[in-house]
C-alpha cells in the first residue's frame, strides 16, 4: 500500500517527501490506533464509567479496588484518586467485610478480606463458612469456631496487623491484639490435645468434653 499511497499522492499534484512522510505518519500511527468499531466501542465504555464514577462513586471504586487483585501500586493510585473524590476507604473488620471490596455508603468503601496478605483461600473458606452461623465477638470465639488447620499463627497475625480484629478488642491495639491471638491459639490447641488424649474408656455418649478457659490476662 506504500507505493499506492505515494504514487497517489504524486499523481494529486504533492510533492513525493511529503507525501512519504505522511506515510511514515500514519504507519506510526497504526501500532496504536482504533478501527470505527473499537473507538465507537471504548467511548461507550469511557462514558458509562464516567456516569458511574459520577453518581455512584462508591460502587464504582469498590469494583475498580476489587479488579486489581492484590496489585499493590494500582490500588495506591486508585486510593489517591479516590480520597480526591471524598470517597473514603474504611479498614477491613472480620464481621463486616466480605471477600472482595464492598460499597457501604455514599462515599465509603469497606476493604476485602482477601486484600489481606498472608490470608489463603482456606483460612478465607473457614473464616466465612464460621460467620455464616453467628459473627465473631472475640478473638477467643473466633479461634475456638475455626479450624486450627485453616486458621494458623501467620493468617492470626496478618488479620490483627491490617486492622480486621480491632472491633472485636477495643481494648488493645493491633500488636496487642495480634500477640493476644498467637499465644491464646496455642493454649487452646494445648488445651484441646490434651482433652483428646483422655482414652476412649474413659468417656462414654454422655461425657461432654469441656475446654478450659483461657483467661486474656494470663496471656498478655
């Protein structure tokens, strides 16, 4: 099409460097440029998202914040954006958050659960499948209602870390609540071996195994 394009060019009268550089123009230009269909197709998009952005900021970020996936710097640039719209990012909370971000008002965006590094699929599943019965109203009753398996020291600690069991234990901070956790999962896992050690004689259909409470202030 070069030739076409020059000769065609020539034959209309312009002279042949001109025309040959607005060839190369244009042949720079098609690494990057739309077809009709494509540009009549991202205009719509840009204006429907631009609507959504406008009228519901909300739910607009929180499907922007949920589409990056874990990818660190883009929701810094989507945080910074946001914060210039009056949209405000609420922590994550172990009983309100669900696994991706969520608009919870006009202006607020709760953070996902699964945003938090160091939580897997399992500990996630476990978590969830525990709050569908009942929230959780401590640390103690969120350990004892999960699965030790799913639930380690690292998932613990990366929970108190990002906020998500502050609500639950107003009354420490996170590296409070973070250590409370660790040491309280592990007296409890002592505890419930031990229970589980009792021979089978010893019990019958009746016995009701009790596991001892473990007091915060002996862990602290």
């Amino acid at each position: 099409q070069e030739e076409r394009f020059i000769t065609g060019g020539k034959d209309k009268g312009f002279d042949k460097t001109l025309v040959r550089d607005l060839w190369n123009m244009i042949n720079g230009c098609a690494d990057y440029l739309f077809n009709r269909a494509h540009a009549i197709s991202y205009s719509i998009l840009s204006y429907r998202t631009a609507y959504l952005k406008c009228h519901y900021p909300s739910d607009f970020y929180a499907a922007e914040f949920s589409s990056y996936e874990g990818e660190v710097a883009d929701i810094m640039k989507c945080m910074g954006d946001a914060r210039l719209h009056h949209v405000q990012l609420l922590p994550p909370d172990i009983n309100l958050s669900d696994r991706e971000f969520t608009a919870t008002g006009d202006l607020e965006v709760r953070l996902g659960l699964e945003a938090i590094k160091g939580l897997g699929s399992a500990a996630l599943q476990n978590l969830f499948e525990a709050r569908e019965i009942a929230k959780f109203v401590s640390v103690e009753d969120l350990i004892e209602r999960t699965n030790s398996m799913s639930i380690k020291s690292n998932n613990l600690q990366a929970l108190a870390y990002s906020g998500a069991l502050s609500n639950i234990h107003e009354d420490m901070n996170r590296l409070e609540i973070a250590r409370y956790a660790i040491d309280y999962a592990a007296a409890y896992r002592k505890a419930l071996t031990k229970i589980q050690k009792v021979s089978d004689d010893q019990l019958d259909m009746f016995t009701k195994l009790e596991i001892p409470k473990i007091e915060a202030s002996a862990l602290k």
